[in-house]
C-alpha cells in the first residue's frame, strides 16, 4: 500500500482473545469510525475471536455471533458434529515450524488447514468494515480502502508471511495491504495522541525527546510482547533491542483460573462440564472474564468476588464429591471460598491471587531486559493492549519499576495498536 493514497484506511487486528477494525477517512484521520459488538452483558469495540463454519467449510458467522449460535443453538441440540467452531485460535502462529499447510483443531477435535480460519476472519472483518462505511456514505467502492493488518513484533517472518498470504486469500490486493508491527503501531497512537483529537497538552511529545529511547510493552490476549525503540529526529521509530516475551497474556490467568476450579472441586468435574454440558462450561469462562476485568487492587473494604454457578456444575459436584458446601469445607479453600445458593463466593484476596504467577513472570523477564547493558538507564515505558488496562497489572509494574521510570498508559491502551495501525496506514 506504501505510495497509494486511499479514500479510506481500515485497519484489522486479530487478536489472541478479541478482534476488531478500525477505519477512517484521509481527509480525517482521527475521526476513526469502529463497530460496537454486543455480549451477554456488554458491548465493546472488540469482538471475539472465533470463527463458525457449516459442514461444508463454509462461513456461518464470526466474533460473538460465532459464540453464540453454537453455544445457545447447536451444543443443545447436539450438532457438535455438523460444524467446526475456532476459538482463540492465533496463537498457533507461535508455532515454530509454522506452514500453509498448519492443521489446527477447533472444540471437538475435528482439523482444517489454520490459513483457511485466518482467511474467514479477515475477510468477514474486511467485509464489514466496508459495509458499514458504505451505509455511511454513497458512492463507496472497495478500491476507495487501504488495509492495515497487525501483527507482533515478535512474531517469527514465517507467521507474518502467514498473514499476508491470508490477508490476499481474503480478497485484499497487495497493492491496498500493509502490515503494521504492533509495537510501532501502539507507539505512532501515543504520539499522536491528543494532537488531533481536542488539542490538549500531548503528553507523549512532551516525555519522548528526539533521539530518545521508551519501551513498549504490549499486553494482550495470548502474550506480553516487549519492544525497545528509538525516536528519531524525522519522527521515525528504530527498533534497538530485539522483540522479546513470553505467553502471559490474559489467557494466562484464564488458565490459572481453570487450575483454580480443578484444585478446588477436582478434574473429573471440571472435564465432564466441558464434555457433557459446553454451554454451562462457557459461561463460567464468560463470568470469569468480566470479574477479571473488573478487579481491583486490594482497598479497605474488600469484597468477594461472586461468581454465578449453573445447576449443571452444582449436580457433578454433588455427583462426584458428595455436595458443594461440606466438600469446600473440607478443603485448603475452606477459608477464602463459600457458597450460596448459585452463587460461588472467593475472597477478593484469592482471586487477586490468580494474577500473581502471569504478572510475576511479566517482572522477572522486564528485570532481566533492564540488567542489560545499554537498557538499564532507559526512562520511559509505554504500557498498551487489552490486558495492560488491568489495574492488577499497572499496579505490578508501577511497584517494580516506577520509582525510577516513567510508566506510560495512553487513554484505550486497549485500542492503540487498533487505532494506531490507521494512523500508520495513512502515513
């Protein structure tokens, strides 16, 4: 796309956990339009990530629509065998030995080619963005619009090489597609960050000096991606230190939240809930997620935390431990757990506590990356991604490393790599 000039630039970003677009139009860069996606009890300017296809492969529906019509629909009336449903399927590209020819497996079990899943989801994401600009104004075609898609930094050049080949399958001609590393991405949003939008002070220019270096640390979905990049007089970034990170992400303390549940009622009821009754086992991810996002460091009046539980997982336990309140009585969580009724009571403590293995390894390997020569004197840190916007996890950061570094967190750190990735495209 570089030397093209687009009506329009839309930006895609496949996340890990959530996905979405972005799109505005050249002649106002900043009046970025998104699409408002509606869950179970919120809405927000990501969807998920997962893709539904019929028997025959072909597309039935993507992001929230894609959960809910197989949780609500096909689970009840058992026709698991009649469709593939993917769910956070992009850290496959974390695989080393990566091909075109890569299989992944959605929730039963059943395998396709993983180009074929990116290929949907990008081309549903495209589709839409166009549709909702052309219900916007008349006279739209698909050749007024650019294509941003981002990928991490650290991201090997087999998995971007990946992406742009599902980005063309999609129907994005090269000539309108550019790949945005998501770290620059995040970095160009903060720079331009209040400058366009209400002509406050830009809090970004005012700390990030010409020739100055900043790290960015993007938190999403799947990983924690750490960048260190130098500002250069003509207002280009240089990457200075290589990409580096690990899995801990959001999904971490998902993970840790199911090993949770497994030590607290045991791994026979926690595998025949997701076997015998995927509905039931999908809501409890999804209740976890909005507690997860709703938590808060530790305040004087601390409260449970109140977890909604389905029949379904109250009669296993009943089944297999021989009833829910004697047996959390009987167990290490008798103090810091209760129940009542439907409801699943955990200390604010204990569930604070679930964060401290992801957030703890997040330390360990920022420590190791400030003990190297030349990084142990950089002042600046830039928090962006989903995940960064987790109070837990500002509060780990500001602790470990604030008193002699300037930690950054831009309004929607959620969306800067997003919205970021337009602003690059327009460029």
């Amino acid at each position: 796309m570089r030397g093209v000039q687009h009506l329009f630039v839309a930006a895609i970003d496949i996340g890990t956990t959530y996905s979405g677009f972005a799109c505005s139009a050249r002649s106002e860069q900043w009046s970025m339009y998104m699409s408002n996606w509606e869950a179970r009890n919120w809405t927000s300017s990501k969807t998920s990530t997962s893709v539904l296809l019929n028997k025959q492969k072909e597309f039935v529906a993507f992001g929230y629509e894609a959960d809910n019509k197989y949780i609500q629909g096909i689970i009840p009336d058992e026709m698991t065998d009649d469709f593939y449903y993917f769910r956070r399927f992009k850290m496959i590209l974390h695989n080393e030995r990566l091909t075109m020819d890569t299989v992944i497996e959605e929730e039963c079990g059943k395998k396709i080619k993983a180009l074929y899943v990116f290929v949907m989801a990008i081309k549903y994401l495209k589709e839409q963005v166009i549709i909702k600009i052309q219900s916007r104004i008349k006279g739209v075609t698909e050749d007024d619009f650019g294509f941003v898609l981002t990928v991490p930094s650290i991201w090997s050049d087999q998995a971007k090489i990946f992406m742009k080949t599902a980005a063309e399958k999609a129907g994005i001609g090269k000539d309108q597609l550019t790949i945005a590393l998501e770290p620059e991405a995040a970095s160009l949003y903060c720079h331009e960050l209040r400058l366009e939008v209400d002509k406050k002070e830009n809090k970004f220019l005012q700390i990030i000096k010409s020739g100055m270096e900043f790290m960015v640390i993007d938190l999403g979905g799947g990983t924690a991606d750490i960048t260190v990049l130098r500002y250069h007089k003509d207002e280009t970034l240089e990457k200075v230190m290589l990409t580096s990170g690990g899995p801990w992400g959001g999904t971490s303390v998902d993970q840790t939240f199911l090993s949770f549940m497994i030590d607290l009622f045991g791994t026979d009821v926690i595998t025949r809930l997701k076997d015998e009754d995927l509905e039931d086992y999908f809501h409890l991810l999804h209740d976890f997620e909005i507690k997860k996002r709703s938590i808060k460091p530790k305040a004087v009046d601390d409260r449970d935390i109140v977890m909604q539980i389905d029949v379904t997982l109250i009669n296993l336990i009943k089944e297999c431990r021989g009833g829910i309140s004697s047996h959390i009585k009987k167990s290490r969580y008798k103090d810091s757990v209760s129940v009542e009724g439907q409801r699943l009571h955990i200390k604010a403590d204990t569930f604070r506590n679930l964060f401290k293995s992801t957030t703890d390894k997040l330390i360990k390997h920022l420590r190791e990356i400030f003990e190297k020569p030349g990084i142990s004197d950089l002042k600046h840190v830039i928090m962006v991604g989903g995940f960064s916007e987790c109070e837990l996890v500002q509060m780990a950061v500001r602790n470990e490393f604030g008193t002699e570094r300037k930690i950054i967190i831009p309004d929607e750190a959620g969306l800067a790599v997003l919205k970021g990735a337009v602003l690059f495209g327009h460029q």
